[in-house]
C-alpha cells in the first residue's frame, strides 16, 4: 500500500494507477490529507476514510465518494461537477460557498453538514438522509423540490444554535 503523499501525488500525475491502488486496497485511510486547491477529475475514492481532510478551494470533476466517510471533511469554496456520494457520512462536512452541480447524495447521511452560501441548483439529494439537520442560510441555492426529500423544507434555515429568549420571559423566583 502507497503512502498518503504518494496516493495525493498519483491524484494529480496518475488517476488511473490511483483508481487502481484504492480498488485493489480494502479500507484506504486517508484522514486528514490536503487535497486543498486540486483539480481533480474521475477520482474513485471506494471505502476510503478521508475524516478531517481538505478539498477547500478545490475543481472536482466525475469524482467518486462511495461508501466513503467524509466526517468534518472540508469542501469550502469548493467546485463540484458529477460527483457521486453514495452511502457515504457526511456529518459534519463544509460545503460552505460551495458549487455542488449535478452531484448525487444517494442514501448519503448529511446530519451537521455545513451548506451555508452553498449552490445546489442541479444536485440530486432526494435520498439524502437527516437533510433536516444539516445547517444552510437564506443564501443557499436549492434544486427543485422533485430532488429534495419529501420531508424537506427549504425555508426552515434556524436551527437550535439561533433560538433566543423570548422578549417577555420572566426568570421565577424558584
């Protein structure tokens, strides 16, 4: 098995000797790597551990993220085109200023995730699971209904770290 360095060097020299070593290894382990400011395209990151790693500012193009755990990974500012994020955990994850177009997160688990200022407009999160609590804003850009769950209500963006006393609250004396 190749290095992280050696694996983030064939990223960018060899996708295809990359695809290859990730296939062929069970489990790949690559937590906490920068990939920050990469152009990456046709990557398959297959079961691999990328926990607190970094795409920031990053063009991601037909990149592959199955069964991956994508836990507190970093992805602001980042461009992505066609990716796929099937089964994988996205808790915690930062597509802040992000642009996600035509990406799919089949049964993908988006609890915490970050979409604040993220463009969504042609991504498919139909299937996404806990959507519902993710953290977004007003400035988030949402696809159609039709790729959103169910469930799902857009104009919802405060979450419990927005709640504020009530303005005639009266503290007991008990």
């Amino acid at each position: 098995m190749l290095s992280k360095d050696e694996l983030v060097e064939l990223i960018t020299k060899d996708i295809d000797s990359f695809n290859k070593e990730i296939l062929n290894s069970e489990g790949v382990d690559l937590s906490e790597t920068d990939f920050s400011g990469l152009n990456i395209e046709g990557a398959e990151f297959v079961n691999v551990d990328l926990t607190s790693s970094s795409f920031a500012d990053s063009h991601l193009i037909s990149v592959k993220f199955d069964d991956c755990d994508l836990t507190s990974v970093d992805f602001t500012r980042a461009n992505l085109v066609e990716c796929l994020f099937n089964n994988s955990v996205l808790n915690g994850t930062d597509f802040s200023y992000s642009t996600i177009d035509y990406c799919n997160f089949n049964e993908s688990d988006m609890a915490g995730s970050m979409l604040q200022g993220a463009d969504l407009t042609n991504s498919d999160m139909s299937m996404a699971e806990n959507l519902n609590a993710s953290r977004f804003d007003e400035e988030t850009i949402w696809p159609d209904n039709e790729y959103l769950p169910e469930e799902f209500d857009t104009t919802c963006s405060s979450d419990l770290s927005s709640l504020k006393d009530d303005d005639d609250y009266e503290p007991s004396d008990y």
